[in-house]
C-alpha cells in the first residue's frame, strides 16, 4: 500500500508546518531563525510553539484534570524554563517570574503546565546534563509546586511574586548577583552612547542595532510622543511634558528564537530630567495572533475579536493579568498595517544559567519554584477573567486533582518525557531536510 494512502506521515507534517509557519519571513532571516532552532532541541521547541499547539489543542488527556470553563485562565502561552527570569522595570526592584506575553491567550491551565513540563524534560536533559531518574524527580517537584500553590490560594489572600527579598533556594544567589551586576545605569552603558554636544544616542551595535531609515525614525517618533502615550492605563509622568520625548530610535536586531523575524525596534526618551540614567528604553514589538488562535473554530475566533480587537490589546490585557507587577510604560501603537506593543526594556532582564546549578537536588528546588510560579501567574490570570476572584479557578482545578495528585503527576510527567523523546525525533527531521540540504 502506498504510504501516500495515509495522513500519519510525521517527518512530512514537521517539514510542511515549519515551511508555512515561516514562509513570510525574508530569507536570511529565515536561515538564520533555522540556525538557532538547530542549535539543540530545546532550542528547537522553542522556535516551534505551533507544533506543540497543533499537537494537543484538542488532546483527550485534557479531561482527566481539566477541560471546564472554571479551569481556565490567562496562559502564558508558550511556557517553557527560560521563559522564566528576572525582570524589573520602573521602580528597579529586581523580581522573578514569567516577562514573556506575546503568546498569551484564555485557555485551560493545563496547556501551559504540559509545554513548561516538556521543556523541563529537555533542558535537563542538555543543560543540567540530568538522568533520567532525576528528570522524573525533577517533574514531580515542578507539579507539586504547581497544585499545592493552587490548593494554599483558595482562600482570598494576596498572590505575591518572588522579589529579592522572599526568594528562597538556587534564586537567592542568583537574583542577588543579578541585583549587584544590573543596573538601569550598566544597561545604558551596553545599550547607549553619552556626547557632550548630542546626548544619549543608541550605540553601534553590529548584529544588535541598526539605523532606521529617516522616514521610519520620523514616523516612530511621532507615534510615541503623540498617539502610544492614550494607550497607557495609567499615564506615566502626566505633568511632564518632556518625558515621552525621543531621543533616538533604531532597529532591533537577533533577538529571541521562536520571535526571530518579527518587526522590533528600541526607542530611546527623555524620561526624568534629575540626572543622566533617567532616560528610558522603549521595547516596541510586533505582535502577532497566539498559535492557538488559528486553531479555533470561527465562532471562536469571532468572540476573541471582539474582546480583544487587536494584538496589542491582547497583549496589554494579557500583561495586566498576568503581571503581579505590571509595567508601567506597557501600551501599544500601530504603524504601517501592523500592531506593536510598547513596553520599557528591563534593566535586569536575566535568565537562570542551569546549566550552572550545583546538581539535581538544587535543579529539583527551581523546579519546583517554577511551578509554584506558574500557578501563581494562572491564579492572578484567573481573578483578572473572574471579577477580582481567584478562588473560583483554584477551587474548580484543585477539585479536579483532589485524591488523584498522584496520578496527574504521572499522566503530566509520561507525556512530558514521550513529548520531549518526539521533539528530538522532529529535531532529526528538522536538521536533516533544513540543514543538511539547500532547501529554502
């Protein structure tokens, strides 16, 4: 029988979804997205988002622990470990979480628990260079913090984030030094040049930054000093007429993975006038539709669009909910047919090296900070969807796990480590066809 007489061709299914997925990009920005992705499998999970979407929006095992109204909530959408880090913005208080919505979306809880439970699998695998044995530790740890969190907030009490303060195990000495090395000050010492006669300008950055043509610079200047600012939900420096101010502008260039080939500029403004590290950088992005959104049904994509007209809406929306401390310079514009957020880039923007941690056990302690993290994220997601009520979402999951905690540990943790097991495999298709020939 030919093979062609059958849909499970999953070599065909990776080259075909990667070929469409990244279609509009330029091409040398598409070789060199492909380049990252081929760097390892994890980094080519990262870079395939869509894949996991098409692979479990409408996987059964959802129903087990799941698949209710009430056990939805805001998603991060593209979980996974270094989607966790240290951020902070205007007040430079150094915190840790998730900094990452350009993917958020309202679906079930679980979507993000299986996508941060695979990536464990694969970053413990290449990084924290861990056995089997302790991945599957590691896992237990990850969903223990998750559903013991979501179990201690059933109550109406404040969900509070991880700052420098609270932060416990492998994050004390990491946010620590991330508090001593970073600075709003070192960031525009990287980022920024100081002249006499011209000001803070954006330094040469090859392969960083790039000059914008004249007309863009112009048109990007016009769009934050005059129409970004009424986006804010709350103005920033309201009676300072020179904040907003720009000093520069230019084009961002390789940065992150799975984004590579969305428009990304940094804009440079005034911001306080008391001394020379007021000034700010604005991070404005391209956003696009979350992966999942073309996976539902019309009606379903019609009812999201009311909510939420444009990209960067959602991705405000998204922020507010999910943020225990939102950014304030956080809005959105657009600008020749696309929609861009706008959001102050962080001074102490900063991933956990994993591959530095000193063995399994201290790898299993982040594990489970991350997933006490995530259901932390999901519970403000959830009282942000319900009124200013968490409980509801806490209530509804944790029924759903009551007297079965172990078996969703199982269930979360086997698809875990056979999903992880089928991203290498799709790796080896991905290397072989993109790789290996002169494919386009």
């Amino acid at each position: 029988m030919s093979h062609a007489l059958t849909g499970h061709n999953r070599p065909q299914q990776v080259i075909e979804a990667i070929q469409h997925t990244n279609a509009p990009l330029a091409a040398p920005t598409r070789q060199a997205k492909y380049a990252k992705m081929a760097a390892s499998p994890y980094r080519f999970f990262r870079g395939t988002n869509h894949l996991y979407w098409d692979d479990v929006w409408h996987d059964w095992r959802f129903a087990l622990f799941g698949g209710w109204p009430d056990t939805q909530t805001w998603l991060q959408g593209d979980a996974h470990v270094y989607n966790f880090g240290a951020y902070g913005h205007h007040d430079d208080q150094v915190r840790y979480g998730m900094d990452d919505f350009d993917d958020a979306l309202i679906g079930d809880y679980q979507y993000d628990v299986w996508r941060l439970a695979v990536s464990l699998v694969l970053d413990g695998r290449e990084n924290a260079e861990l056995s089997p044995k302790a991945i599957d530790k590691a896992l237990k740890k990850l969903l223990e913090g998750y559903y013991h969190t979501l179990a201690a907030y059933t109550d109406d009490i404040p969900i509070e984030a991880v700052t420098l303060e609270s932060a416990k195990g492998p994050l004390k000495p990491f946010m620590s030094k991330v508090a001593d090395k970073q600075s709003r000050a070192r960031m525009l010492e990287k980022w920024t040049t100081l002249d006499e006669q011209q000001g803070r300008q954006f330094a040469e950055r090859p392969g960083k930054l790039a000059n914008l043509p004249a007309d863009v610079a112009s048109q990007l200047r016009r769009l934050i000093e005059q129409e970004y600012q009424q986006t804010l939900q709350a103005p920033t420096k309201e009676n300072d007429a020179h904040h907003f101010s720009v000093k520069d502008t230019a084009r961002r260039l390789d940065a992150g993975t799975g984004s590579l080939g969305v428009e990304r500029y940094y804009v440079l403004i005034e911001g306080g006038v008391e001394h020379e590290h007021d000034d700010i950088i604005l991070d404005v992005k391209e956003q696009v539709a979350p992966e999942a959104f073309r996976l539902m049904t019309k009606p379903q994509q019609q009812a999201w669009r009311k909510l939420f007209p444009n990209e960067g809406i959602r991705h405000a929306a998204a922020f507010h909910a999910i943020a225990e401390h939102p950014d304030a310079y956080l809005g959105w514009l657009s600008m020749n047919g696309k929609i861009f957020s706008v959001r102050e880039r962080s001074p102490f923007k900063k991933d956990v090296p994993t591959h530095k941690l000193s063995g399994a056990k201290s790898y299993r302690k982040l594990a489970r900070q991350w997933g006490q993290i995530l259901a932390r994220e999901h519970l403000r997601g959830a009282q942000a969807l319900n009124k200013g009520d968490h409980r509801p979402f806490a209530l509804a999951v944790c029924r759903r796990l009551e007297g079965r905690e172990a078996q969703f540990v199982d269930v979360v943790s086997t698809l875990a480590v056979a999903y992880a097991d089928c991203v290498e495999q799709d790796y080896g298709v991905f290397i072989d066809h993109f790789l290996a020939t002169d494919s386009p």
